[in-house]
C-alpha cells in the first residue's frame, strides 16, 4: 500500500502538498492519506532522509510534518513551504513535465503559480495582500477551509479531499488564465474610444473579458470563433452607454439577436445560457469599427 502522511487539522500546504503527490507522481494516485500529529511521522524510528520510506509492505511520503526531506520547519525561509518542497520533487519524478510541449508546459506554469500562493499562505503573507481585510477574501479557499473545520470539527480526510478537489478546479481556471494572458498579448486588437483604450479577440476564451479590464481596458469585446457569439462589455464603474452601438448592430445586422443589459454597459449576442439566440454574421474588425463610434 502507498500512504501519504501529513499532520492532523491539515492546512493549505498540507493539503497541496498530498494533491501534488496523488494528482501527479506516478502511481499515486490511489494512496491513503493518514494524519498524525504536527511534527510527528508515521514511524519515528525510520529515516527521515528519504522521500519515499518502507514500512513494512508499505511505501510512505510524510509531507509538511516530522522534519523529512518534504517539510520547511527546519528551515527560516519564507520562501519554501512543504508544497514547494513535494512540487520541486514531483516535476522531477514525473514523467508528464519531462514531455516538454504547449500543453505541459501550461500545466507547469500553472501548478508553479498555484504553489507560489500557497507558499505566501503558509508564510501569513496573506496580511499583506491588497485590501486583507475586505470581505471578499472570506470568499478565499484559504477560508473556506478554515470554515470547514468549524462546520466539520476533526473531519481531516473530509478537508482533504474537499481542498483537493477545489486544486482540481483551480488548475483549470490558473491554465485558463495563462492561456488568457498569451491572447491579450498576442492575439488581442487594442482600438481607441472616447473613454479610454478598448481591445477586441476572436477567441475561445472568455477569461480575456475579466482580465483585459483589470488590466485597464475600459471596453472589451470577444467574438466565439466557434459559435460566433459576441460579449461586449464596458467597464462597470465607466459612463460608456452602448445603446448607440446596439442600435448600430440592429440596423446593420437586423437578423441577429442582440440583448443591451439594463446598465446598458454590456451588449451581448447570442448566449451559452440562451441557446435561442442568433449569432451576428459581422467580423470581429467590423464590430470593432462600430464600437469606435461610441
């Protein structure tokens, strides 16, 4: 039997720490997971030099407790946690980071990312972020995993395997948003409006909307090259009113289905949550000309 041992109540860097090993190392991902007290190993008397101990017909990897090659307690840095740790011996002993391709090394980036935060985490550097004390960041599964052990006293496979699934999703949304991040760099139209710089994508991914505005773009427009579905959305904190530009749409292409939000700062045609709704036959260059008028 393979185990994964960590300590009782476990945390972020507990939990990333076990998910890195039972997502990623090769033929764990079946492994028990068992806790033990901080700082303390499954058997004390085996040598803790060794990521990979025997115990009998078992093999185990103690992470973020018991002073093992996979804990940072008997180091100062507060750039090294046990996650960091299990991360840099994963990649190694992983034959999926050796494959060294688009999509693999998009998974690295973004498991690398996720690990940097966490590292933050287990150092309380969350104090620091911006706005620490808002509301919002109750919302972090940082916090969420806090609440659970108050809904959930003492449940740590429960906590595993709730953070563990969460990593799962998370991965998904840090790959997106790398993918996101090349588009605007590469792929993205930046035009001018009267308000500010607006920029326009022919792409599957959406993540570049939210992450365009943050970036400062006060107008972002992305086409579906696949469905030809359009989202056009302003700033929510700007004056931009895009009632123009849907009348524009109407006049120009009166056989598709376009939809002005009440706040008339965002304009969309066509829908994955209304399949109804008909995609305008205008090319991405053309729906920018008409934004331009605004």
């Amino acid at each position: 039997m393979k185990i994964v041992v960590t300590h009782g109540s476990p945390d972020m860097d507990a939990i990333t720490s076990t998910w890195l090993i039972k997502r990623y190392l090769p033929g764990w991902e079946d492994a028990v997971v068992k806790f033990v007290a901080a700082g303390e190993r499954l058997d004390s008397s085996k040598n803790k030099d060794e990521v990979i101990e025997k115990i009998g017909e078992n093999e185990v990897i103690t992470v973020d407790t018991g002073l093992g090659p996979l804990d940072h307690h008997q180091t100062q840095s507060d750039k090294v946690c046990g996650a960091s740790l299990t991360w840099d011996y994963v990649r190694v002993a992983s034959s999926e980071f050796r494959i060294q391709n688009d999509k693999t090394k998009s998974k690295e980036e973004a498991i690398s990312r996720i690990v940097k935060v966490v590292v933050d985490i287990d150092h309380f550097k969350e104090v620091f972020w911006k706005d620490s004390i808002a509301d919002y960041h109750e919302f972090s599964l940082v916090n969420i995993l806090d609440g659970l052990k108050l809904q959930k006293p003492g449940d740590n496979s429960y906590y595993v395997e709730f953070v563990m699934n969460s990593l799962d999703a998370l991965l998904h949304e840090f790959e997106n948003r790398i993918w996101a991040e090349k588009e605007i760099k590469e792929n993205g139209k930046q035009f001018k409006i009267s308000n500010g710089r607006a920029i326009g994508f022919e792409t599957l991914n959406d993540t570049v909307i939210k992450l365009s505005q943050k970036m400062g773009y006060v107008l972002v427009v992305r086409k579906d090259p696949r469905k030809g579905y359009v989202r056009i959305k302003a700033n929510p904190d700007s004056d931009i009113d895009l009632t123009l530009a849907y009348e524009n749409f109407k006049k120009i292409d009166p056989d598709a289905t376009w939809f002005l939000h009440v706040s008339k700062r965002m304009l969309l045609n066509g829908s994955v949550k209304n399949p109804k709704m008909r995609p305008t036959r205008l090319k991405l260059d053309a729906i920018i000309k008409v934004l331009e008028q605004i």
